[in-house]
C-alpha cells in the first residue's frame, strides 16, 4: 500500500511528476483532499498567512510548531 502525493506549486517540477506528484491547481482544490499537509516554502511576506483559519478548518487540519531554517 502506498500512498498518493498531491501538491500546489506555481513551478511544476518535472522531476516530481516522473515521480507520481499529482499537481493541482489551487490550495482551496488541494486541502479537502489531504489528511497530511506539509509545507516547503520560505518564510516571507507572501507566504506568513498562507494557511490561515479558512484553509485549516477544511479537514480540521491541526497545526504543528513550524520548522523554520
């Protein structure tokens, strides 16, 4: 059994889609279909509200301390 890897990025990889990532077109598409959501973004003034109360409250996703590097 394995698992399936959706993710929203404005850049495709092609390397990810060789690899079965399925891409979507939105965030608002991609969180009802997730029970895990991890993000891969730098920290920045676009990116310090990206998950807000509206996105987390569509599959009670529950926030995690963020690892910041």
């Amino acid at each position: 059994m394995g698992c399936k890897v959706l993710a929203y990025d404005l850049y495709l990889s092609d390397e990810a889609i060789a690899m079965g990532v399925e891409y979507v077109d939105t965030i608002e598409e991609l969180l009802p279909l997730c029970h895990i959501v991890t993000l891969h973004c730098p920290l920045n003034e676009s990116t310090t509200h990206l998950m807000d109360e509206r996105r987390l409250r569509v599959r009670s996703i529950i926030p995690l301390d963020p690892v910041c590097s």
